[in-house]
C-alpha cells in the first residue's frame, strides 16, 4: 500500500520507533499473508523498529517468541491463521510472559472478536486495511 | 404511387384470411424498420448497461436481464446510421432495446423507438431492393408496406451469424401451444395471441393455462369484435388487458378474510407439529406474510419455517423490512404487526419464520421437502422447458401428503396430480 | 441467497475496494447464476462456516490481478508470484472478513476459513447443487466477479 506520508527526515525529529536510550523497538511480525507481512514490515521499519522475526502461523508464533524472548518488545498478530489461530496464540503466549504486549491485527472486526482478545489481554485491536498513522499511532500506545 | 394505393386497398380487403406474418416494428435514424416477431423474445427499456471496454464499437455494453447476460448491440452505429436522438452513451438515459433470440443465443438490439406489432399477409413481402435501406443488401429479408408505411424487414440471422434452429421440446402430456396452420384461421389467431403474450408480458402459453387463454380468447373476440385487425394484442397495454382476468385472487396484496377462508380448510389435511411451506414467485410477501399469520393462527404450537423466493431483487429485498400503512393492512394482522411511526413493521415473531431469499428456482436449490407449496400465476411466466421442469420439482419436494396451490387459471396434467375442489382456487396433491 | 446477506458482501466489497485501490469503483447488476462457471484467469477463495456454509470466490483477470497487485504493493508487478498471489488473497480475505462482520452486527454467526488462490487459463469452478450471487464491481484495473455461494444449514 503507498504510503500517504513523506517520511520525516531522520535528522530532524527522532523516528518513533526508537525509545529513549535510541535502541530500536524490536516487533515479532505474526501473519500467513506475505503481503501483510510486507506492508507492517514497511511501516515499521520506516518508523525505526526493528523487525526481529516473523511466522505465518499461530504455533510459530509461539515458538519464536519463546525464542526470542526476552529480545522481542511486542508482537502483531493475525487472527485468522491455519494450524493455530491469533486468538489461541495470544492464550499461549500471554500464558508464557504475562506482560506480553500483542497488537492484534485482523480483517476481522466483530465486536465480541475484540472484546474477547482485549479480555484476555491484548494490548490493542487494529482492523485492516492498514492504514500507516494508525498502525503506528496504535503500537506507540500499546508499548508506552 | 397509385398502383402502390391499389395495393394497399386490395390488403386491407384480403387481410383477414391471409394475415400470417406478424413483425415488431421499429424505427432506426428516421426509417421504418422490422423484425419478425418469432424472432422476438421481449422488448425492453434499459436504463442501465455494464460498459464493456476493449470490444466493437457498435457493441454498446452488456445487460444483465433478470440473471441472463446480453449483448447489447447499437445498430445504428453497426450501419453507420445517423443517430437521431441526442448523443446518449445508453448508461445513463434509456433506450429502446429488441431482444432477439436466436437459436438459444439472447441479443438486444437498442433502435431508435420501437412501434407495434403488425400483421400482414407474408405475400406481400417483397425481395429487397438497393433503394430501399440504408443498410447493406445482405441484412434485408424484404420489404413490404403497410398502411402507407414501408417496412424493412431485417434478417437478423444474417447481421448476427447464426443459424435458426428450433429446438422443440415436447413431452406426451404437456405441450406448447402450436402455430401457424394456414389453413385454420382460428388457430393463427391463437398463435398470435400467443407470441404477443410472451412478447409483451413474457407470459407462456401451455397446457398449464390453455383453457384458460382460449377461454379468454372467445370472451375477447365478443369485447372486441370480429375483424382480425381489433381482435390481436398490438401493445403491452393490449397484452396486460388481457391478462387482467387471469390472476388469482389478492395478487400482489395482503389476502383477504374470504381467500383466508378458501385456503383454511386446505389446511386439515397438514399434519401438526413442524411445517414447512415453500413460496416461490413470492413478489414483495404480501402472500408470504398472508400464509404465515394463516399457519400460525391455525397452528398455534407448531414450529413453521417458510421460504420464500423471488428472482426481482428489488422486490424481494424490501420484503423482511416491509412496511405497510393502517389501511393495507388487514384486521388478521393486528397480532403480528408494531407501529412504527405512522405505519407497521411486522413483528419478530413472524419475520423469524420467514426466510426471504434471492433466488432463481431454475437453480438448483437446497429447500427440504415441504407440506405446502404456494406458486398462484408463477409457472406461466416462465419457459415451456422451464414449466416442465419447475413441475416436476414441486413433486420432489413435496411431501406425500403435501398440498401444491398453484393459480386460479393454472392446471396441471392429471396423470401426475390429482385437483382438489375448490372454487376460485386451484389446489392439488401429487398422485405418488 | 438469503436476502440478508446480499447488502454486506456488496457494502464490503465496494468499501475496502475504494479504500485500497482508490476511487473509481463502479458496481454492477447484482445476478444469480448456477452451474460451473469458467474463470477468467485469477480466482481466489474464501470459506464460509457456521450457521451457513458456503463460499466467496474473487474472479478476475490476470492483468486485473497484476494491476491491482502492484497497485497495493506501490510497485509494478509483471508475474504473479507468491507477494502477488498474496496481495490478492489477502484482498479476498479484507472483502470477506468485514461482510463476515456486517453480518455479525444482524444476528448472523459466520466464519471464515483463511483464503486459497487459483490460477490458470481454461479453469473451471464446478459447484454441485449450487446458485452463486455474481456481485460484479469495475475498478479502474478491470472487473471483478464476486461470486457467493452460501447455504443455510437445514
């Protein structure tokens, strides 16, 4: 998707994706879409987080952030997947770090689908089609 | 021009033995034009076209009629004709569209307006002449005159390419109606009849409403007099003239208590506990809603499921939110209606036994087997083959004890279905 | 198809497919069709369960999904390979995904299965016993054929 945006210029404001010591967020990108993988890999990157890992499905989601942990910051996460869906997943990995902060992203945008995922202890709710500001407005409010 | 006069006169004097060609007539950048009505499936007012880029340029788009995807055809930007009305791209104003068909291939052809239907004597047709057209020789099957007008009568097989072949689809006891005996006026009569109907009203002549269109034809000739000119169907408003006597009763509208009463003691015969109706043709659901306050006034504990279906979508989308003012509605209705406003809205209890869809009953469909199946005035209105095919349906799914209503002036052949009395209203069960 | 369904598949297409594509989009006659229908080069499916079953198909050309592919992406694709199949899919999944959710708001309890792509000239989808909803949408990349199939279970 074109970015609607002009990027800023690094030199003069400093990229969101980088806290205050200037290390770069690190993401685990959860998705079976190629194609969505891309487009928050773009957003992100552009915003100066670190992209540390994808998988295209719930189970190898959970596997790379056990990986990973504790160098992975947050975690998109698709609901509708083969093998293990998001919701399960974030079960999971919730059940493994508690302060785990997973943003779900979906096509998905029924309204106990939400509530079920905030309920259980998701961070944020994002409904595609992606828009850039929102995907970073949203992950900027989920790891503050 | 006299001996042109001389010619006309000695037609009008022949004219009622030998009318035995009937033509949709047209006009095309000025000029009177025609086409052979058994080539005729319907004409039609189109208002809105898919534009189809990358083709012809006389090809003006397609045009989705009731499920069937034509091409539409501009032929006067086919014969390089001027074009007399105003530059319209068909996609927003509305034009005039013929559709042909032609073996089992469906064309639509926009012109510039078209006319009536006219009958002449096919001797009177003459082979074509340069002089005459426009148009390329090759596309003209003749010409012939007419109460002073001249006629080009298109070969549409040629400007289309395709061979006519007629596929005759007949069954031992179910038949189209024949045409076209010369020497029988009467049935030449009949036959015009016939065409005009499906033309105008795209309604089916078959065993299934014979009786009555003949019925109908006699009561006709004594309203209209005997000259052959008065008595054919020139127009849709000729056509839905005659029509008018062929609905059942509450067509299009809520049923009344007296319907009410005829239907009800059909109904013993339903064993209680879960029933299920099928209402094909459903319309607006004036009719479903009018069956669903009658079973569940009659069967207060039963659970009842009734799918209803129409292929206009316009209409069958309105009908789970339908709305209808204090005077429509009937006094039956009071249990199952909330004010809404100034008006009513019918309440869940009743929409929830109710499953609305849009739906083509020539496809295939996954309706369970039903008690009931109410279809008053929809199988005439469909093809001779499609006839056949709906009327065997109904005998699958329904239920051996079942109950078919089909319309007042309808009947089906009793070798399969056996008539149950009843006056004003026609309802069988099926002969297992 | 249920009378219900139809307004959700034809809002969702036309609301994702303007926001993701841009203006431009034009809908066509909504139609029934039965029997196999061959497809134009590019279709991807998306499974309906549930209260019903069924499925969406997304029908188009190849150039169409080339187009529409590069289009999302912000670059010029000239095969199909596996961003572009995806790009499409993942277009599938948005358009079915937010009907799913309409339906939701009525009272209908649908899911989706995660979407499948096809290519290939001279393909036929074969439906046994099936009346298919054609929701035709023009974009500026060409026509898609929203093609829905879904039953009630009796």
């Amino acid at each position: 998707m074109k970015t609607k945006m002009d990027f800023p210029s690094i030199n003069e404001r400093k990229p969101e994706g980088q806290g205050d010591g200037g290390q770069a967020y690190k993401v685990l990108i959860v998705d079976d879409s190629m194609f969505v993988k891309k487009q928050i890999t773009q957003i992100l990157s552009s915003e100066g987080f670190e992209v540390v890992g994808t998988a295209g499905d719930g189970l190898e989601g959970l596997e790379k952030y056990k990986e990973l942990y504790p160098d992975v910051d947050f975690v998109t996460m698709d609901i509708t997947m083969p093998k293990m869906d998001g919701i399960s997943s974030l079960e999971k990995i919730l059940e493994f770090d508690k302060d785990a902060k997973v943003i779900m992203v979906s096509a998905l945008g029924k309204q106990d689908l939400v509530k079920k995922a905030l309920l259980i202890g998701a961070k944020n709710y994002i409904v595609k089609p992606l828009d850039r500001v929102k995907v970073l407005e949203r992950v900027l409010q989920s790891i503050k | 021009m006299n001996a042109l006069e001389d010619k006309v006169e000695s037609t009008v004097v022949e004219k009622i033995e030998n009318v035995d060609y009937k033509m949709v007539t047209f006009s095309l950048a000025g000029k009177d034009y025609s086409i052979d009505i058994m080539k005729v499936r319907e004409i039609s007012k189109a208002t809105h076209f898919t534009y189809v880029p990358n083709s012809l340029p006389y090809v003006k788009g397609v045009y989705n009629l009731r499920g069937d995807i034509i091409s539409i055809i501009d032929l006067r930007t086919m014969f390089n004709l001027p074009s007399v009305k105003s530059e319209k791209d068909g996609s927003d104003g509305s034009d005039e569209i013929i559709i042909l068909r032609l073996d089992d291939y469906l064309l639509g052809i926009i012109v510039d307006s078209i006319d009536k239907v006219v009958g002449i004597s096919s001797r009177t047709i003459q082979p074509p002449h340069p002089i005459f057209g426009d148009i390329n020789i090759k596309f003209i099957q003749g010409v012939v005159e007419k109460d002073s007008k001249l006629y080009i009568i298109l070969d549409v097989e040629s400007i289309f390419g395709q061979d006519a072949e007629d596929v005759e689809v007949t069954s031992v006891d179910f038949h189209q109606n024949e045409v076209f005996n010369e020497n029988k006026p009467e049935q030449l009569n009949m036959g015009f009849i016939s065409e005009t109907l499906r033309t105008f009203s795209k309604f089916n002549v078959t065993d299934l409403n014979n009786k009555w269109v003949e019925k109908r034809f006699n009561e006709w000739k004594n309203l209209k007099g005997n000259s052959s000119k008065d008595l054919q169907l020139h127009s849709e408003a000729d056509s839905e003239e005659f029509l008018s006597r062929f609905y059942s009763p509450d067509t299009g509208r809520f049923w009344s208590d007296d319907y009410r009463n005829l239907v009800y003691p059909f109904l013993n015969d339903i064993p209680g506990g879960s029933i299920r109706v099928w209402n094909p043709g459903c319309g607006k659901g004036y009719e479903t809603y009018s069956i669903a306050a009658l079973l569940s006034d009659k069967f207060k504990d039963s659970s009842i499921k009734i799918w209803a279906n129409d292929k206009d979508l316009m209409s069958i989308s309105n009908a789970p939110n339908l709305v209808v003012d204090k005077q429509t509605l009937p006094e039956y209705m009071d249990n199952y209606v909330i004010p809404v406003n100034n008006r009513f809205q019918f309440s869940k209890n009743i929409k929830d036994i109710i499953l609305f869809e849009y739906h083509d009953i020539t496809h295939p469909n996954t309706f369970p087997e039903v008690d009931i199946i109410i279809a008053r005035d929809v199988l005439s209105f469909l093809g001779y083959s499609e006839q056949l095919r709906m009327i065997n349906e109904f005998k699958e799914k329904l239920k051996a004890d079942g109950i078919l209503i089909i319309g007042r002036n309808e009947e089906l052949p009793d070798n399969e279905w056996k008539r149950i009395n009843g006056n004003n209203i026609t309802v069988y069960k099926k002969i297992v | 198809m249920r009378v219900e369904y139809i307004n959700p598949f034809v809002e969702a297409a036309f609301d994702i497919l303007k926001e993701v594509l841009g203006d431009d989009v034009q809908r066509g006659e909504l139609y029934l069709k039965s029997t196999s229908k061959a497809v134009m080069g590019v279709a991807a499916f998306v499974g309906l369960a549930g209260n019903v079953e069924g499925r969406v198909l997304f029908d188009m050309s190849m150039e169409t999904a080339l187009a529409i592919a590069s289009e999302m992406n912000g670059e010029t694709l000239t095969t199909l390979d596996d961003l572009g199949k995806a790009t499409i899919t993942e277009l599938a999944n948005m358009i079915t995904a937010q009907a799913v959710t309409k339906l939701h708001d009525l009272g209908f309890t649908f899911d989706l299965t995660p979407p499948a792509i096809f290519t290939g000239e001279n393909m036929e989808i074969t439906d046994n016993e099936v009346e298919a909803l054609i929701v035709p949408v023009i974009v500026k990349q060409g026509k898609i054929e929203i093609n829905v199939a879904v039953r009630e279970r009796t």
